[in-house]
C-alpha cells in the first residue's frame, strides 16, 4: 500500500440540507404571507402560506435540534453567558427563536383581522425570515478553508434558492387565484434566473480557484454528486423550469405545476450537493 | 514576530507576559513507529476509529529511490482558531496563557460546527459508548495534553517519541528548544494560506503530504471502506 491515512467523517450529513430545504422554504412562505397586507394579488396566499410556513419552521427546528448530538442543551445556545455572537449558528438560533415568537403574534393579528398590528408584524417577521437564509449561508461561507462554500455569493445564493423554492410551494396554494399563480410565476423566473446565473458564477469561481477549489470541482461535476448537482440541480432543477414558465405551458395551471415540482426537486439537490461538495475533499487530508 | 503582524486579539504568540506553547516535528526523524499515537490512546481512552493524533504515510519515488514519508497530525493549536470562532456557545476556547485550544465538555452541544470549520480534521465526535470515560457524543480534540504540561511534564506523544521527532515546548521563550529549531530550521505549517497561524511546525515535511495533492483523483478505498463500517455501526 503506497499511502495510508485515516478516515475523517463529514461534520455537517444531510439532515442539514433538508434542513436548509425546509427553513428556506417557510422563511419565504411567510414573506409571501406578509406581503399580502401590501399588495392584493398575494391576498390568497395570506393563511395557506403562514401555515405551511409555521409547520416547516417547526420541523426544521426539529430537525436542527435532532441532529445535535447533545440534544437536550440547545437551550446552552440561549444562555447569554454563553453565546459567542462571532459564531453565525449563535445569530441562526436567535434569528429562528425571534421569528418563531413573531410568527406567533402574526398569527393572533391574520385571526384577528387587525390590519395596523398585521402590517407591523408582517415587516418585522419578513425581515426576520430574510435572516434565514441569510445566516443559513453565512453559516456555511464563515468557513475559509472550504472550497465552495467560502464565498460571499452563499448568503446571497441561499435567499434566492428561498424565494424561488418557496415561490414553488406557494404556487400549491393560492387556491386557483389567477393573479396569485401570475405573481407566483414571476416569482419562480425571477428568483430562479437568479439562481441560475449565481450557481454559473460559483461554477466559474470554482473551477478556477486553487487546488482545494479544483478538486471540489471535479466532485461536483463527476460521479453521483455530479448528477445530483448538475443534472438535478442546474439542469432539471432551475434551467427546465425557466423554459418551461417562460413558454406558452408555463402560463397554465399544468406547466406551472410541473415546474414548481422541478423547481423544488433541484432546490433540494442543489443545497445537498452544495453542502456536501465542501466536505468531501476535507475528509481525504 | 513583531506587534504589528497580530492579526487579531486572541494571538498570543510574541505576547509579553504569557507563555505559546508550541509543536515541532522534525519528519525526518519519525520512523513510523506510531508510538504517539499508541500513547495518546492510552493517555485518553481514545475510542476506536477515531484519533487526536494520527501518522499517515505515503510512498513517494521511483524504485530504487522510493520514500516512505510520515506526517504526524494533530491539533494545531491555531493562535487565530477558527473554531473558537465558529462555536456558538463558547464551549470551544484558547487559553491566553500557553495557548492551548481546549474544550467545555459540559457546554458542548454536539452542533460540530468546529468540526466544519477546522481545516486539519483534528476534531472528531465522541462515540456513545467508551470503556474508561463517561465523557460522550461530544466534539474532542487534540489538547496538547495540558494536564500533563501543567504539570511541568510534556505531552504523552512526545514523551513516548522514540525518536525524538516530536519536541515540544513554550515558543515565547527564546531559549526553549521550539524556539531555537523554529529559528534555526526551515519549517512548515499545513495550510498556512488559511491564517489560522497553526502551532505545529514541521522540519522536512513534502509538499506531498501538507498539501491535497492529486492523490485524491485516486482515492484510498480501503479509508472509504472503513468510514462506511464506522458510519454503520452509528457511532456517532
């Protein structure tokens, strides 16, 4: 045997990527909800999308508890003694703790009726769901020596992989409303366009940096995590869906649920590969 | 090092005052005995499967002159630690005074945020189950045995060094032998583009091992074989 060392696991499985999945989707469901107090094409999505949003800030919470592996002291991360607020997990967990207690008080207002407080808590809510994504990014570019990941394009990235993902679920239910499958629709072209052209920057980047970055690379266009990047993520995921919306089915109910279905497989791909594309090269040093 | 080049506020290395403990490995010496990491298992009941310290090899030439070059591994001590940083209930931390990178147990939420953000992979998690220690699923790592050192000893992999390729000792004081051979010596960091300003120095390490190398166009498949039974077994 030429060469021996020993094996190193990845730090971050793939429950975070469901979990980036899920928590990116309910921060931009309840921005959609919120936006329906300010203009009346989002006024069907205002209920359907706050609850789909609260249930996915729930198991996404969940989730990110279940895989600590000691869970029963995620309070230590409200302990201000504690807290190290250069950490971005220590920003994540009072960003989702603040937006849950928000969503709360969002839903007494929406079943109340009360358009003043409604209005208020919408914008502060959607401020603190834009924070989701965002520290979900930051809690992967803080890590300078990851290859991928270690870029300021990953916060970005993670609030347009939110809106367009969540835009496909919303789009689930805006109960038949034509101007809310129309804003629903813009929504996926724009955000996904985004999208589309970040992940080509990163490709580039990538592709060029140094020999951590080329190896990475090579992971995320060859072999399975190639497919599921690439094929699922890029192609299947955000350019299919494109054509699909900006063609004459893209305006019927059934190209836009084909898309939003496509839309939301690739949204899923692309944070897992993403995730795990800066691990693999680590676990071989 | 002169004041100016401090990067931050947590580096201690040329502070007055304190003392920076540091690592020196001259390669050339190490035979591969794996004696440091024997005793480092035995000084903490180190679980199977996973490592504080740890010597990988590679065979390097062409026959007749094939090389066999280790590289001992083990936490770097960073005086810049990234994962300091990253933990986010500061149950990571650097003491001033000596620089260890060392590890609230009790405080450890198992978020291996440190683990993601250590470019050396000193970092593992404590499986479930241990024979001796009841301290589990959990981030350790490597402390530079403070405990020992704290007691005038050095660390159990140097001590046990056959060789004397691990020396170890406070790199503040310029008549310590660390000092003298970091002086003296060309020597390596790994990874010094990452600006964790790691306190583990190499003499004589090849470009072959400190860096990623091409070497995982090929990859080892008896390290994925064993990373799969040990994921298996859900040890952690």
């Amino acid at each position: 045997m030429n060469e021996y060392t020993v094996f190193h696991t990845m730090a971050w499985p793939s429950a975070y990527a469901i979990y980036f999945f899920v928590i990116g989707i309910s921060s931009a469901l309840f921005f959609f909800s919120a936006l329906s107090w300010f203009r009346e094409d989002y006024r069907p999505l205002r209920e359907n999308a706050f609850y789909a949003s609260f249930v996915l800030l729930a198991v996404g919470g969940l989730l990110l508890i279940g895989d600590l592996s000691q869970p029963g002291r995620f309070l230590n991360i409200l302990n201000p003694a504690y807290l190290n607020f250069q950490s971005p997990l220590a920003w994540g967990g009072l960003n989702l703790i603040s937006f849950g207690l928000v969503a709360v008080l969002y839903f007494f207002m929406m079943r109340k009726g009360d358009e003043v407080n409604g209005k208020r808590l919408a914008i502060i809510g959607s401020l603190l769901a834009l924070g989701l994504p965002i520290y979900t990014g930051f809690d992967l570019t803080v890590h300078q020596h990851r290859p991928v990941w270690n870029t300021p394009l990953m916060p970005v990235l993670f609030v347009g992989l939110s809106l367009v993902s969540g835009a496909a679920v919303a789009s689930f239910l805006t109960k038949g409303s034509e101007a809310a499958n129309s804003a629903m629709r813009r929504m996926m072209l724009w955000s996904g366009g985004a999208v589309g052209a970040m992940l080509i920057s990163l490709l580039g980047t990538t592709a060029y940096g140094g020999v951590g970055a080329e190896l990475t690379f090579m992971f995320l266009t060859s072999g399975t995590l190639g497919l599921i990047f690439i094929g699922l993520g890029i192609i299947a995921g955000t350019a299919v869906p494109i054509v699909l919306l900006l063609a004459p089915l893209g305006r019927q109910q059934v190209g836009m649920m084909t898309a939003s279905v496509l839309i939301l497989v690739g949204g899923m791909a692309l944070r897992y590969s993403i995730l795990y594309g800066g691990q693999i090269l680590q676990t071989y040093y | 090092m002169t004041q100016e080049l401090l990067m931050s506020s947590t580096e201690t290395r040329g502070k007055p005052g304190v003392r920076r403990y540091a690592m020196v490995i001259d390669v050339r010496r190490c035979i591969g005995c794996m004696a440091c990491q024997v005793a480092c298992k035995a000084e903490y009941d180190v679980p199977l499967g996973v490592f504080r310290t740890w010597v990988p090899y590679r065979v390097t030439g062409k026959y007749p002159t094939v090389k066999k070059q280790f590289l001992p591994r083990l936490c770097n001590h960073c005086d810049d630690p990234p994962c300091v940083r990253a933990c986010p209930v500061e149950a990571t931390y650097k003491l001033e005074d000596g620089g260890f990178v060392l590890q609230h147990y009790d405080r450890c939420i198992g978020c291996k945020a440190c683990m993601a953000s250590c470019p050396y992979n000193a970092r593992f998690m404590l499986p479930e189950h241990r024979t001796y220690t009841d301290i589990t699923k959990v981030v350790d790592k490597c402390t530079f045995c403070y405990h020992r050192v704290i007691q005038g000893l050095v660390p159990a992999c140097v001590q046990t060094c056959v060789g004397r390729s691990r020396i170890f000792g406070d790199i503040n004081d310029p008549n310590s032998e660390v000092s003298q051979l970091v002086a003296r010596h060309a020597t390596q960091v790994l990874r010094p583009e990452q600006g964790t300003k790691p306190h583990v120095f190499y003499i004589g390490a090849d470009r072959s091992l400190t860096d990623y190398g091409r070497a995982v166009y090929h990859k080892d498949e008896q390290a994925d074989i064993e990373r799969a039974a040990f994921n298996r077994n859900k040890h952690i």
